[in-house]
C-alpha cells in the first residue's frame, strides 16, 4: 500500500452526492455509497455523514470529459473510470466519476460500489497499490458485493492513517472476512483433485485438503492465478496433469500453478453448442479418461484421448446417475468414487455400481 | 491488412504516450508544493510501469504490457503522490 500525507485530521467527515447517474435508481446509488463508506468506516475510527447542501468534506460527482475545475478530464467508455483526490480543502477528498461508463450493481458494467470504494480510499488519503489482491490496485476487478472487499494489505494502509476502530462490539470486523467452512450452510463454487490434493472454491477463496491429513489450507484464488477473477464455477483435473477452470463462457487450463498460454479460450472449442452459456461442474473419471460437464439437468461426455465431446449427448444427469437428481454445483473423483455437491449437501456416487452410496455436509473433508 | 496495421500502431502509440503521460509522469515538486511533469524517456516510465504491474520490466512495450493498459482502470497517477 501507499499513501499521501496527511490524511484528515478528523475521524468524523461529511459526504455530499452532488448529481446521480441516469443508470441507476438514485437510490441505489445511495446504497452503493454508504455501503463503499462503510468498508472503511468498519476498520478504522472514521465515521461518515452525509449531508444535501453546502461543501462536505467529500463531495461526489458524475460528469464526463472536461468537468467543471477538475483539473483532469475523464475519456470517453472504458479507460479511466474514475478519480479522487488526496484530504484538503477544496477539491481535496473530492470523488468524481466518468458518466461516460455503465454503472450497475452488478457484475455487469462497472459496479458503482466497487469504484466507490476504491476511490474513496483515495479521498482518505490511500494512493495505489501493487498488490493485485488489494482493492487500491488501479485496474478495475469485479468481486462479489457480498464479499469484503479489503484485503489485508488495504486494512494495513488505512490503519497506519487512522488506527484501528475503538474496541467497539464485534459487529467491526478488523478482519476481512471469509466464508466459514464449518458453517452448517457451506457450499462450493467448484471443486478439483490436483495430484494428491483436493481444491474447493468458493468466491474469492480456495482451501487446500489433504485427504490424509486433515488441515485445510485456505488462500486467496487470486495468489496462485493471479490474473483469473473470482467465482469459478467448475474445474476439473484432465489425465495431463493439467486443471480446467470454468466461468461463464470461458475456460483456462493451468499445468503447475501457471496458466498456459492462450487462455482463456470459448467452451464452444471443447465442442459445446452455441447455445451452451456456462459450465456447472465437470469431472474426469480417470478410470475411463472420459468427462463429463454438467449443465443443468442435463451432461455431456468429452473423450480426453480424442479430445472430443461423445455422440449422443446431452443426457439427462439422472438417467446415468440415479439419485443424482438436483443441479450439480460441484463433483470430484477420489479414489474412483464421484463425490456431488449442491448447496450444504453432497452425495457418494459409486459410477460402477451407479448408485449413491451416502448424502453428506458439503464440509465433511473439513475437519469440523 | 499492413494499413490497418499500420493505424492500429498508431493508436497503441497514443494509448500508451498518453497512458505513460497520466499515471507515470508526474511527480511531486517540492519548491512549488504540487506535481510536475517528469522528464524521463519513455523507456524509463515504461519500466516503472512495468515494475508496479509485476510485468517483465523491460522499458519496451510488449502485448502483456499494452493489454495492462488497455484495462479500465481509476484515474489517480501510480506513481508521484
């Protein structure tokens, strides 16, 4: 992290919105603003009030190319997508952003909260920084909203400004959070062997089992694959040694922990029809070097060996897997059985005898 | 096929002249208490750029290094402040 100096000299600032963005309803560009407030009110002293008239501390606006005294102008879509300034008076701590963009509250567009949050990091005083996993990196990166968005490094940089929040009760996290996994909901996005190891993914987050040992090692997705964004929705291990990654449309091979090059490549090239948008769960069964990619109720079977998607497919999941009635979240194989997961539940699928052997928590490889 | 070439060079030029010119140029001035423009080469903000990204750092521009700056991005200087 890095940062200008000095930051405020007060804990309790003021926020004005000056003017909203036609993409949004002015009330959830409300929301999105104290919400972005409230990721840096939750780690330090800082509390944030907003006020409708006169000069706030913050003052906030969307407008595009040359705008008003700002000294810098904004380009056009993509690009820039917006800026802030260091604490001061004047346009110090002012916050303006490019309306040029699509600003949403979602994954799509640029999302108004993610922005929010990284340029009022600035306007308390953060400049950029290099570590990819931080929110004050400079490149846009979309993360769930659900998820905390700071990562140690940013709670490291704002607290060197203000400190900590006072002991207040622990509703302060000081901490990000992440999801628990002996939490009695506990799902996964995806899940893959690689070599002797299992890998659960869920957001941000991967955990590292070994059957044999019990410890869970979790770490962010982002510290092994770097350039890969979040929320993977499958992967499996291939008979090269190699994991397949899945999300959306788009598909990466790693051999080692480093991305091949050439990726990500369209799903379409493994032979899905155009009309297949995402991949929900996909596992090579070793035994046969066939795998299969589920997709809603339905499957479809690659031959490894061909490199080819099988004749006669899609089937329905629960013709060839009895039991196996509900959308696949995620599957693995150990030790020849298939291991299914949707939502907190998984089932053991023996694929010789094609019946489920047991329903168990998604946690069970955790030791809870 | 070379013409269009050709105007695609162009724009990566302007794109990373005016790249290198917003986030790597500036730096503070401590007579006047603000910024000025810096007078490194090209190549020199090019490495510092390359350095911040964790890219090779070459001081040439390559495809990781031009595809780095055609992600959107906030509008805050890298380095200076």
């Amino acid at each position: 992290y890095g940062f200008t100096l000095p930051g405020w000299k007060k804990n309790k600032l003021t926020y004005r919105i000056v003017n909203y963005t036609p993409d949004m309803s002015k009330e959830d560009v409300d929301k999105a603003i104290e919400k972005a407030f409230k990721v840096w009110s939750v780690v330090t002293p800082l509390i944030f009030t907003r006020i409708h008239k006169g000069i706030a501390d913050i003052m906030i606006a969307f407008g595009t190319k040359v705008h008003g005294h700002c000294p810098r102008y904004f380009d056009g879509p993509l690009g820039v997508l917006a800026h802030a300034f260091p604490p001061g008076n004047g346009l110090g701590g002012d916050v303006h952003f490019d309306e040029d963009e699509d600003w949403t509250t979602g994954s799509a567009g640029f999302n108004l909260f993610l922005v929010a949050a990284h340029e009022f990091g600035h306007a308390l005083g953060l400049s950029h920084s290099k570590d990819q996993r931080a929110l004050m990196f400079p490149n846009y990166a979309y993360i769930s909203p659900s998820e905390f968005p700071l990562s140690p490094d940013d709670i490291s940089g704002i607290q060197s400004i203000y400190g900590s929040p006072p002991n207040a009760p622990d509703e302060r996290p000081t901490t990000p959070t992440s999801p628990k996994t002996c939490g009695s909901q506990m799902s996964f996005d995806a899940i893959t062997t690689l070599r002797r190891e299992v890998i659960f993914l869920k957001g941000r987050h991967l955990w590292r089992v070994y059957p044999d040992n019990s410890e869970a090692e979790q770490e962010l997705i982002s510290v092994f694959w770097p350039n890969l964004t979040p929320g993977i929705e499958a992967a499996y291990e291939n008979t090269k040694d190699q994991i397949l990654l899945f999300k959306g449309n788009k598909f990466w091979v790693i051999s080692g922990y480093q991305v091949l090059l050439g990726y990500p490549k369209n799903i379409n090239t493994l032979g899905f029809p155009k009309g297949v948008k995402k991949v929900d769960a996909a596992v090579c069964n070793k035994n046969t070097g066939k795998t299969d990619f589920f997709i809603g109720d339905k499957y479809w079977r690659f031959d490894e060996n061909s490199q080819s998607m099988e004749k006669g497919y899609p089937r329905l999941t629960v013709d060839d897997f009895p039991g196996i009635s509900q959308r696949v979240d995620a599957v693995f194989q150990q030790k020849g059985l298939f291991y299914f997961f949707h939502g907190s539940k998984q089932w053991e699928f023996d694929p010789i005898a094609k019946k489920v052997i047991r329903e168990m928590k998604s946690n069970s490889w955790f030791n809870c | 096929l070379p013409i269009h070439a050709e105007k695609d060079n162009e724009e990566d030029a302007e794109l990373v002249q005016n790249y290198l010119n917003k986030f790597y140029a500036v730096e503070p001035d401590p007579n006047q208490l603000g910024w000025k423009i810096n007078a490194e080469t090209i190549a020199g903000k090019l490495q510092k750029m390359q350095q911040f990204f964790g890219l090779k750092v070459t001081g040439k521009l390559d495809n990781e290094t031009l595809e780095m700056m055609k992600k959107p991005r906030c509008g805050v200087p890298d380095v200076g402040l």
